[in-house]
C-alpha cells in the first residue's frame, strides 16, 4: 500500500503544481499569445494530411509551372485558367458514350472490350477486316472527343495521352496519331507511332506542349507554345484519334487496341499559394515545413539543453581539472564561426534531417553549460549541500536531488528560448542548400525562391519567411513569460 501511495502522492503534488504554475502563467498576455501561436502550428503540421492530398515533393505537375494562387482570380486576374481535364474514363473502364466517330472506312469496326488494357480493365477495339477483293491502300478511322473550354486564357500547358497495340493475322501495318483541333476545326498533329504486334505503344515521355522536339514539329521553332496557339478562348475544342492501316495482301485482318486516351489542360492558377517551378503545391509546402521546423527546433533544443545542463554542472561541481578541461573546450567552440562551421559539419557527416538536428544540438549548449556553471559554483557551497555530504551523500545523488532542480527553472527558460536558434540555423542551411533534399522545409522554400528568382511571387515568399518569424516568436514569448514566472528578479509582486 505504501508503495502504490506514493507515487499516487507525487502525482497529485506534480498536478498541483502544474495548476498553479498555470494560474500564474494565464495572467501573462505574452505568453498566452505565444502559447496560441505555438497551438496554430502544431495543428497545422499535425493536419498536414487532412489539410492537403499531396506530397511536397513528389506530387509535381498538379499545374502550371509558377501558378498563381487561385484567390487571385477574384483581385484583378479574373481570366487566369485554372486545371480542366476534359476526359473523364481515360482507361475505358466502362463503355465510352462521348467519343464521336469522324470517319470510319468499310470494313472498319469499333466495339469496347471489358477485359484487360494497359493500365485499367476496358480497351476500345478498332478491327478492319477484309477476306475477299483487292487491297485498299491506306485507309483511315477518325475518332474524337470534344469539349468546351471554358476560359479566355489559354492553359499554361498541355499533356496528351494514349497507349495502343494491334493484333494482325495478316501482313497489315497499323499505326495511330493524335491531333488537337481548334476552334476553327483545324487539327495539329501532335504525335504518331507505327504499331507493334503485342506490344503496347505510348508517348515516351508523355506528349507535353513544353517540349522541344513537340514545338519544332507543330511551328517550326521552340519559341512557339502549342497551348497559346490553340487554345484561343472559350469554345468546342476536339482531341482527335486517326488510325491507319496499309491493305496491301490478298486478305486483310487487324485489330488496333486504344487504352489511357487522356488529354490533361494545366492551368495559370491553382489552390491557396500557386505551385513552384515544378508544379508542386506551394501550400503544401508550407503546411509540411511547419513539421520540419517544430521538429528541428524542439530536438535540437533539447540535446542543446541536455549537453549544456551536463556540462555545466559536471564542470561547476567538480571544479579543478575538470572544470579547466570542459571550459577551454567550452570557450574553443564559443569563438568558431558558428555558421561557417555548421556547414563544414553538415558537408562532412551528410544532409540528413536527423545528422542536422544533431549538429545544432551539439552546438548550441555552451552559453548555456557557463550560466548553469556559475549557478553550480555558488548554490554547491550552500549549507544544505555541505550537510548532505556531511551524512555521507554521494556525489551523484548531491547532482541529482540538491543541484538540478535548483537549476531546473533555467532548463525551462532556455529551452523555450532556444528553440528559435535551432529554427533559423535549419532554415539557413537549407536556404544555402545544405539541407536534407528530401524533406521540404521552409529554408528550403525560400532556397526555390532565390534559385528561381521567384521574388515577385509573394504568395511563395511570405509564407515561409512569416512562418518562421512567427514559431520563433511564440517560443520567445513563452520563454519570457517562464522567465518572469521562476525568476525571483523578475516576479511580480501581488
């Protein structure tokens, strides 16, 4: 019973304790408005993937490069165009009911097959037969589906799709084309392949209106953007499907196979902060930076707090050699350039999350290990620790029930003060670069900024610079409110 008692004690004394410290703390306005902002950013990471369906870094191409937020629309840009993905059941999944048959030669037939295609069950099959007469030559089946485009601006850039095969029992060559078709129904041809007997042919890469080879075989230069000479406003727009075969034996028998027919129209501005050089999602970005920055900042404080606490009382209460020894080392990394240093470390063990939290922590303790030494050096010659060695206490037990929780308060105060360090070292190494390349973290927001010379696109800059400050803040402010609290200068009197 004794042994169940106490700790039931201690626990009921620690709640107390926690209710009073609280008493006292909700009358600070300072630290009730770090306290709220420090809860803002701990809901914001701990959201992250209620708040947005994507990956910082691998979701790339959810829209154009560089696109505006989408709130933009309603500030002066009303006509910017947003994502429209005109192709609802690119994979036939189910029996297509909007394409539209433009042209289909005798002996051509068109049906939808249930089983398996490229990447989903359901194949649009296009066969042409013919066992008796002379050969046709080249003949055509024209398929399309249209849509109506509903901005006045064209897409920031286009990307088609389809994957087709055949399936001959006689010497007849297929291949397939696609085409665009403006508002004038004049048709661009943007791709084309000979067919190969059981093999699934598609766009390597996937055809896209940014590249090179796609701009000189529509325009004849690279300076052309097929998306701005398209699509020229609102209005029915077509992406057009050709197969050909070459009738040229006696009898003629093939079957084209069409799966993953996709037209994808990226748009000029996309969700709550627009999307990087990559396409990737800017608030994405920002509310996953904010996990990065409350992890670096709480890890490494608390190894920088640990260390300087060991340190700093080891050093004090030993005194003599050891205090010589831990101080020289102490003052040693007190006058190296902290972050021409720090990038030395980082580029020597790696640009690990964890290497880097690490190193900060290891870095930060010694202002921290001189103030508990002093502390250490004046409260070991008061008379409750000359009477606790008097009755034969070890040293250890001196540390641990006399020392620390003299000093706790001060654990607590540069704990919280710290904090902010450990953001803005992290952030600066990942601005020059040197951060871990595959987390984001706002730093590293900020590096895509000036790498890419984005610093017009304040919805991508402010966030994570505002970001920063304001974490940083709530910890200060919390970090003087505890100081006010435990120190006996700076208490108020009631």
């Amino acid at each position: 019973m004794v042994s169940s008692a106490k700790p039931h004690g201690r626990l009921a004394l620690y709640s107390k304790r926690a209710k009073e410290f609280w008493e006292v703390f909700k009358a600070s306005r300072k630290g009730l408005l770090g306290v709220a902002i420090l809860i803002f950013f701990v809901i914001l990471a701990l959201a992250a993937p209620l708040m947005t369906p994507y990956d910082p870094l691998l979701d790339t191409d959810l829209a154009g490069f560089r696109a505006k937020p989408i709130w933009l629309k309603s500030l002066g840009y009303p006509d910017l165009s947003e994502n429209f993905f005109p192709i609802k059941d690119p994979g036939f999944t189910s029996k297509p009911t909007n394409i539209k048959i433009l042209k289909l030669p005798e002996g051509f037939n068109v049906r939808w097959l249930p089983g398996d295609g490229y990447t989903d069950p359901g194949v649009l099959e296009i066969s042409y037969q013919r066992l008796e007469g002379k050969p046709q030559g080249l003949l055509h089946a024209e398929f399309a589906i249209f849509f109506k485009y509903p901005y006045k601006r064209p897409p920031a850039h286009f990307k088609a799709y389809v994957a087709a095969t055949c399936n001959a029992t006689t010497d007849t060559p297929a291949m397939v084309r696609l085409y665009l078709i403006d508002l004038n129904g004049t048709r661009y041809k943007i791709w084309e392949s000979v067919l190969t007997q059981g093999e699934w042919v598609k766009p390597q890469p996937c055809v896209d209106s940014r590249n090179a080879p796609l701009r000189m075989m529509m325009f004849g230069s690279i300076k052309a953007d097929p998306a701005k000479k398209i699509f020229r406003g609102i209005g029915e727009y077509g992406y057009m499907l050709q197969v050909e075969v070459y009738d040229r034996s006696k009898t003629a028998d093939v079957k084209v196979y069409i799966d993953n027919f996709d037209l994808k129209l990226y748009g000029e501005a996309f969700g709550l902060l627009g999307t990087d050089f990559f396409g990737r999602d800017v608030f994405t970005q920002f509310v996953y930076g904010a996990r990065i920055s409350l992890l670096v900042g709480l890890l490494a404080s608390v190894i920088s707090v640990l260390v300087g606490l060991t340190v700093g009382v080891v050093s004090g209460y030993f005194g003599k050699a050891v205090d010589e020894v831990l101080m020289r080392f102490t003052d040693l990394l007190l006058v190296l350039p902290y972050l021409p240093l720090l990038l030395v470390l980082v580029a020597l063990f790696g640009q690990n999350i964890w290497m880097i939290i690490a190193i900060l922590g290891f870095l930060g303790w010694m202002s921290f290990a001189r103030v508990i030494r002093s502390q250490i050096l004046s409260l070991k010659e008061r008379p409750f620790v000359e009477a606790a060695k008097a009755v034969g206490a070890r040293d250890l037990h001196i540390i641990a029930k006399h020392l620390v929780p003299n000093v706790i308060s001060l654990v607590y105060v540069s704990l919280a003060l710290s904090v902010p360090s450990a953001i803005v070292s992290e952030a600066s190494l990942s601005f020059l670069g040197f951060g871990d390349p595959f987390i984001m973290s706002w730093g590293r927001m900020l590096h895509d900024v000036h790498y890419y010379g984005a610093y017009t696109d304040l919805w991508w800059v402010i966030p994570p610079g505002v970001g920063i400050a304001l974490i940083s803040l709530s910890f200060i402010l919390i970090g003087y409110a505890i100081d006010e609290i435990l120190n006996p200068r700076l208490r108020r009197r009631r």
